[in-house]
C-alpha cells in the first residue's frame, strides 16, 4: 500500500471502513457546495486521519483547488484570516469550517506570493497548486490524507496509510529542511505523539536539538498559541514529559525545572478537566509553571524589601524573564498576579480579611492553587483544608472558624534590613 507520486492510493468505503456517523454534517455541506460550483474539494488532515483511527474528529478541515476569494464568493457567512497562509473561515450553522486552497510545493511558481527567511523558515506562502502537490507540503504523512464524502474515497499521494498502520509519525519529504522551513513543527510533532501515542520517526528525534535552537526565530505570540495547543489538548501531561525528555523544555521555559511534581499533577489535573468537558484556563497552568522561579525571586528580595514589594518585583522580574521567549497575553499575566498575590494570605487567614478574601473574583484559582501545592509536598496542607472546611459549613460555623483564627499565634516574619528604598504594599497585586 505504498503511495507514490503521480500514483496515489485511493481507497473506497469497504477498504477504509470510515463511519459516515463519524463525519461532521457541515463539513460535508461545504464539500458538497464547492463540487457543485465545479471544484475539487476534500476533507484534508486531522480529521481524516481520526477517522480512520476510529476516533471521533473535533474539528474539520477542507482542502479546495478554489481560491480563498473564490470560497468566500461562494459562501455568504465566510472571510479571509491569515497573511502567511491566506485560508477562508465559513461558518455553517454554529460550526467554523476552516477552508484551505491547494498550495504547491514548487517556488518557481508565483513566487512574489512566497518568501522564506534567510534561515529557510518559510514567511508567507500563498502558492496554489494541484491536489498532489498540497499532499506533498503539508507536514506530517498521517495528516496529508484527504477524503471525499461525496465519493467516500480516501486518497493518499504520501505514505500516510502506511504510517497509520505502522503508528509513526514521518516527516514528508526531507525532515531536515521541514524544520528549518518551521521549526514549530517539532512542537507539533510531539503534540501528535502525546495525542495519538505513535513513534516520532528517528531522524525527527536526532533533529530535536537543532529545532530547539532555531525556536528564537519565532514569534513569540506564536509559540504562545502552540503552547496552549500542546498544554491543553487534553493530553497534557503526556506532553510535558514528552517535551521534558527533549531539548525543547529549556528553550521554551528556561527557568522551570522539567521535573517538578506541581507541573504533573496540574497537568494531570487539566487533563482530567478538559475530558470531564469543564472549563479551564491558561493563566492557571503558566501560574504553575513558572512558580517555583517566582518563589526563588521572592527570596531573593526579601532580604533588602518589604515582603509586599518582594513579591510585588518577583512577580514582574518572573513573568518578563519568560515573555522573553514566549508572550503571555495580558488577561493571563495579570491572572498569574493575582493568583501568587493570594497565596500568601490564604496562608495567613488574618481574620478580617476572610470574608473579603473568599469574595475576592480570583479566590477559587487561588484556593484550587492553594490545595496542588498542599498535594504536592508544599507546607500548606493545614490552610488548605480550612479553607475547604470554610465553604462548606453555614454562616453560623464560619464564624466560630474566624474567631478560633483570633487566638491563634500568627507566623513570626524574619525582621528585614532596610538596604533599599520601601515600596507601599499596595504594589502587591489585589
């Protein structure tokens, strides 16, 4: 079942055994309307590929000899996004359907609409092409398959049915100028691994390291966004330790330590969030990350300022350090701020700030923060289950509770020498 140029695989429903159950109604609507105005029309990667796993796709893609002006001609409830791969978004019922034109893999052609950088990381590529050459682009041969529902063929130009079979992840084409091309695709690479559990072919696993090095090239908003895909697929955790294991951790977050059991469990925890179809948040998971290196700054303050202002620095000095390489946006950041912010007095329990604290917006985030510390080896066991205690009994309980608080000898602060100029400790975030 080898597929090779000009002489693709094509296989029909028998042979595949794809569940047209399984095949999202909008996407076929779209197929179905770009062949009726005389186009060429699939649906192309991700969800060709789960489909043929027997997974259930989350999102569907069509890949179309239409021009991105031409879709959205054709469909009234469309637009254009995207500079460096121009794509067409149609919206259909409720659903987004992502529209792509055939690209070609040939720069002789048009090539005013294609630029690569002088490292050969490709800039802008609007190039269109041939069924055949859009296979030969794309990035991984399990997700260059297309399948026309119209037909129920699967067609195959690269050697992904292969692959699928053999349960390996394989570069089209030349593995090493696929990552000089992009080097994200190496983050990809080991998102698909997590997500699918297959084998990383062995040239993509030598390359790693040269990836890694070429990260500083990329947009740091963009690493931003494949983070949030890598970290928060639902398969988190499996991530992580895929990308502990490889040069890419120290370049993505060079001051977290790879191994630190706070990362797993909140990992672990996301993952179980996200399949239980509960409502997560990137700002916790960055809060987590960077932690232990926000901790280590708030020492090193602490001996010359007060502890507000320490940990007022350590938290810009933390988040900076990281936007370095990967931009946080500033919903998130601040979200980072406010949760660390409340740490410390969730610790503390001084008793007339506990009803403001308990109202406090971000007091959940800090709470369920609170507790993963108390869980992984952290001192804060003991506050983490009174403020557990605290939401569950009445009213008439939560102020016994407060009032034990009173009598309660408070933690002695080390007395500081005054090395620097004070900061108010209303620089600490609310």
């Amino acid at each position: 079942m080898n597929a090779a140029a000009n002489n693709p695989v094509r296989l029909e429903r028998a042979e595949h055994g794809i569940d047209p159950m399984l095949v999202d109604q909008h996407g076929v609507e779209v197929v179905s309307r770009l062949q009726q105005e005389g186009f060429s029309a699939y649906l192309v990667g991700g969800c060709v590929r789960d489909l043929l796993l027997e997974h259930q796709p989350k999102d569907f893609d069509v890949a179309t000899n239409a021009t991105p002006e031409e879709v959205k001609a054709l469909f009234r409830r469309s637009r254009l996004v995207g500079r460096r791969f121009r794509i067409a978004h149609v919206r259909v019922g409720r659903e987004l359907i992502e529209v792509s034109t055939f690209r070609s893999n040939t720069s002789a052609k048009q090539s005013d609409d294609r630029s690569h950088s002088d490292e050969g990381m490709i800039l802008r590529d609007n190039v269109y092409g041939t069924l055949e050459e859009d296979a030969f682009r794309r990035d991984f041969t399990i997700n260059a398959l297309y399948y026309d529902p119209t037909s129920e063929t699967v067609v195959d130009y690269v050697g992904g049915l292969e692959d699928l079979k053999h349960r390996r992840l394989r570069f089209i084409g030349d593995t090493a100028t696929r990552l000089r091309e992009d080097p994200v695709r190496a983050l990809r690479a080991i998102r698909f691994q997590a997500k699918i559990g297959f084998t990383l072919d062995t040239e993509i696993t030598r390359l790693l390291p040269e990836a890694a090095s070429a990260m500083s090239a990329i947009p740091p908003a963009r690493l931003f966004d494949e983070m949030l895909k890598l970290l928060l697929s639902g398969y988190g955790e499996r991530a992580w330790r895929l990308l502990a294991d490889c040069p890419l951790s120290v370049v993505l977050f060079p001051n977290t330590a790879p191994d630190d059991p706070l990362i797993r469990q909140a990992m672990q925890n996301t993952d179980e969030r996200i399949a239980e179809d509960k409502p997560i948040t990137p700002g916790f998971m960055i809060a987590v990350l960077l932690w232990k290196d926000y901790q280590a700054r708030v020492r090193d303050h602490e001996s010359t300022v007060k502890p507000a202002e320490a940990r007022f620095l350590a938290a810009a000095e933390t988040l900076a350090a990281q936007q370095q390489v990967i931009a946080v946006p500033r919903r998130f950041s601040q979200f980072v701020r406010d949760v660390w912010s409340l740490q410390e007095r969730l610790v503390e329990r001084r008793p007339r700030n506990i009803t403001r604290l308990a109202e406090n917006p971000r007091f959940r985030a800090g709470y369920d923060f609170l507790l993963l510390r108390g869980e992984t080896g952290e001192d804060v066991v003991e506050p983490g289950e009174w403020w557990t205690r605290y939401q569950q009994v009445d009213p008439e309980e939560r102020e016994k509770m407060v009032g034990a608080l009173t009598g309660r000898t408070p933690r002695r602060r080390r007395q500081k020498k005054k090395t620097a100029p004070q900061s108010p400790d209303s620089l600490e975030c609310p």
